[in-house]
C-alpha cells in the first residue's frame, strides 16, 4: 500500500498456511479455523481487534459476513462453565459454580486489564503461576487454561501471561464468531487486494535458503535453484525454520528452541444439522479429570482431552443440508510420521472412529445418537501432524511453533523479521495484527 514493491512466496499452493482450507468429493473444508475471535459488539466499540484489522487492511466489515456463536462451554469432569459473546454471562457462570473464588477471580480480571500483554517488552511470566497466586479454585484455574492453550500456546502445560491475556480478551470478553464462507471469506479478499496492489505470488515455490553478509541478508534461493535479492524480508515459517535457512545463525541458540505440540483433528460430514441431535452449542472443550494435560503425548493421540467444534451452530439453522463435526485431540509427530504408508491409513482409519466415540460422551444424549450419526455421515477426512509439517514444513508437525517467541519481530540482522505464530500474536486476527506491526514498525517507519 505504501510504494513497496512485494513478493510473496508459498511453500504451499493454497494460501492460508496453517488456516487455511481444501476440497475433498467436492466439499470444502477449513483446516485451521475452528473461531475467528474478538468478536465485534457495541460493548467493544472501535477498540476491538477486528476492526483495527480491517480498518488498516481497508476492508468492510459486512465482507466477512460474521455469523456469532450460539454459546461454548468448557467441562471438566462433571464441571462445565458455559459462555456466549456476553462477557457478564461468563462471570456469572464463574460466580454459580465457584462462588468462594468471586472475589479473587474479579481481582484476577483486573490484573490481567492492568498487565501491558500488547506490548512487545510484556513481562515473561508462567500463567500457572498466576493463576496459583490468584486464590481462584485449583479447577477453575485448570478450566481456564484448557481453551487458551488449545488456541494458542506453545509452551508444554503452561501459557505465557501476556498470550493468556490476548486468548482471554479474544475468546470471553469479545467472543467468538465465523465467517458465513469460513476462512475463504478471509482469504478471497487478501488475495484480490494483493492483486490490485500489483504483489507478485508464487505458489507452490518453497525457500531453500537465505543468504546473508555482516548484519545483513542479501537474498533467498529458491527450491529450483533461482536467486532472488531482497532489500527487507519478512519469514512466517517459523523462527527454527527461518534459522535453518540461514548460512549464519540469526538467533541465540535458546531463543530458536523447537516446539512440540501438534493435533489429530477428523472431521466428519453428515446430513441434516446439530440440532437435529439437541446438539445446539458451537465449541465444547473438554478434560476427562480436574487437572488439564496440555503436551506432547507419550502415544499417537491424547484423548483425555480435546475440542470439539460444530461449525454450523453458528448463526442460525437455517438452509443447512449437511454439517460437520470436528474433533481434535493432541498428537505425536514422531509416532505418527514413523508409521508406513499403509500402517498410517489404516491407523488413521481407526482413530476416526475412536475420536468419535469418546467426543460423543461430551454432547447432550451423544452416545445415544452413535448409530445415527454414522448412519448420515457422507464423508470422514482426519489431518495428523505429519499432515501439517507436510504442507507447512513446520518442525514436528507444530501448532504453534517455538515456546520462546520475538513479539517485535527482530532478529540480529537488521533487515530480517519474523511475523506469524513465533513472533507471538496468536489467532488468525492477531497474527495479521502481527505481521501489520512488523511491516508498520521495522519497515515503513524503522526507529
């Protein structure tokens, strides 16, 4: 927008990296996309995230058509805490079933309002920690933790306070909502504005390296050999990625720590809608006990706890001939990726029909509706974590890349930055908040 001249090269041939979206028999589905957050109300006036985004991206508003969440829950056990895009009804929720931690957890949300999570020098500090410092419930503790990390942490069993604050703000005090297009609505337009701005795209075109002299890079070499010199550039790969292209180290050796988190996400197809089954909630996080286990499995699949989402539970229920169900549960890379190719399909097979199951026991009469739900499924397709590192090159098949992140995007050569999930700002709006941060403040105005 501002004179420079761009280009952007994909490792993949559909654009969206980790939220992004594919075909199979004809149907479209979102790989990444389980909620677009920070959902704007009245409440949340000009100040909301969303619309800061579209304002510096010139788009509308009424372009992305948002449908908002019929309601969400979190249950633990025999725990739940529900919540809708109404902030209050979520505190009062916390006060009906933790009413001895009303006060501390309204001290909690003043101290979170207080603590400069947006800013690149935000303190580093363990939410465990301050959660246990609170004088909340330890289960109440347990059961904010489990969406925040789902959506957004890298760390094993913890969040990072400044990403736990963002993750808050997004999902409770704003909400949740989706696209009626899902993330097509999100990516059509990005797409036709670089177009219009006259950015070159090469899809499909993955970096072999970048080449540097002194403090700075010069160039990128592409897959097939062709070298393109570059006065600026921006890597969303990931910071471990991003270093293993360099001929010279970029970062500190404990800064480009590798993640380890990644998912098992089926996704099913069936005819009719939810709430054909009294199913009429949009995301239901869940954990089989009271404490929260957010890690790297020691098997395949972690089924203690996962996320189930029904996308068409947004909006209305209305012209809805078919909908999906989709389960997702933490995953091992190294397991999954040293099974051959036909050990993978068949465990893939069997898994689907494991995730069902045990995510049925989380929905209202879900074990009871078992048989006809298989009966009306059209389609079932499964994404592993080999799946994510084959399409995003993402070391162990990551969600959510390195625990240690670079919130302003710099490193030691002064004209490479990082932007996307290792620079900090989770989210598909705060990643694109992110990356805008980085272009505004290193590029267009550096100092």
């Amino acid at each position: 927008m501002f004179g420079k001249k761009v280009l952007l090269v994909e490792q993949h041939y559909v654009v969206g990296g980790l939220n992004s979206f594919y075909a199979r028999k004809g149907k479209k589905f979102d790989v990444g996309l389980h909620a677009l957050t920070n959902y704007p109300s009245t409440s949340s006036g000009k100040s909301s995230p969303l619309l800061k985004l579209l304002r510096q991206l010139r788009f509308s508003l009424d372009e992305l058509e948002l449908l908002p969440q019929s309601s969400s829950r979190i249950t633990f056990g025999d725990c739940s805490l529900s919540f809708t895009n109404d902030f209050q009804y979520f505190c009062d929720q916390v006060a009906e079933n933790f009413p001895s931690s009303i006060d501390s957890f309204s001290k909690l949300l003043q101290k979170m309002q207080d603590f400069p999570a947006y800013q690149v020098d935000a303190p580093d500090l363990s939410t465990r920690s301050v959660l246990a410092e609170s004088g909340i419930e330890p289960l109440l503790a347990e059961m904010l933790l489990c969406p925040t990390c789902y959506y957004g942490s890298a760390l094993p069993n913890d969040i990072d306070f400044a990403t736990f604050v963002m993750l808050f703000d997004a999902i409770f005090r704003q909400g949740l909502c989706r696209p009626k297009l899902g993330i097509r609505a999100i990516l059509d337009p990005l797409v036709k504005k670089l177009k219009e701005l006259g950015v070159e795209r090469r899809m499909n075109c993955p970096v072999q390296a970048i080449s540097s002299t002194g403090d700075e890079v010069t160039e990128v070499v592409m897959a097939n050999g062709e070298t393109i010199q570059a006065k600026q550039i921006i890597s969303t790969c990931g910071v471990r990625e991003t270093e293993d292209l360099l001929n010279q180290p970029a970062l500190e050796p404990e800064t480009a720590v590798t993640g380890k988190f990644s998912v098992i996400e089926s996704i099913r197809v069936f005819d009719g809608h939810p709430r054909d089954f009294g199913w009429d909630e949009t995301i239901v996080f869940f954990n089989e006990s009271d404490t929260f286990n957010y890690d790297c499995p020691d098997g395949l699949v972690d089924i203690k706890s996962g996320v189930i989402c029904l996308p068409d539970n947004y909006g209305s229920a209305n012209e809805h001939q078919e909908s999906k169900i989709r389960v997702t549960h933490p995953a091992n890379f190294s397991q999954w990726s040293a099974l051959s190719e036909s050990e993978y399909s068949q465990t893939k097979r069997l898994w689907e029909k494991t995730l069902l199951e045990n995510a049925l026991q989380y929905l209202p009469m879900g074990k009871q509706h078992s048989d006809r739900l298989n009966q009306q499924t059209t389609l079932v397709d499964t994404f592993t974590p080999k799946t994510i590192k084959r399409f995003t090159q993402h070391i162990n098949g990551t969600l959510y890349g390195s625990p240690t992140k670079r919130r302003d995007g710099s490193t030691k050569y002064k004209n490479l930055y990082l932007a996307g999930t290792d620079q900090g700002y989770v989210g598909i709006v705060g990643a694109m908040l992110g990356g805008i941060a980085v272009a505004n403040n290193q590029i267009l105005r550096p100092g």
